[in-house]
C-alpha cells in the first residue's frame, strides 16, 4: 500500500464519524447539531477534495 493509498483510507475513516452521527440524527429524526456533525463533514469533505486534487484521486 502507498502513501496515496494510506491516505485515502486515513480519509474515508475521518469521514465515517460525522457520517455516521449525521445518520443516526435522520433515523431518530432529529435537527444535526452543527458543531458536532456539519461543521466536522463540511471540513473533512473539503480536505478530502484537496487531498485529492494534491494526489489524485483513486479513479483517476
């Protein structure tokens, strides 16, 4: 596995937390809170689009 590798899986892992929280916010029907699940997704989905336009994305 290289580094590109190593990181994307570094980043999918950060991803899943907020996901999850934001998941388990839609099935109990509840408001997401902002500081604990959009504000980490949005920050977390940015870096992964400049991570991957720094190393190129696994499709590409």
């Amino acid at each position: 596995m290289g580094s590109a590798e190593a990181g994307w899986v570094l980043m999918a892992g950060g991803l899943s937390g907020p996901a999850v929280a934001l998941g388990w916010q839609a099935l109990r029907r509840e408001r997401p809170e902002a500081a604990f699940v959009v504000v980490p997704l949005a920050l977390m989905a940015l870096m992964t689009v400049l991570f991957g336009i720094n190393e190129g994305f696994p499709w590409s």
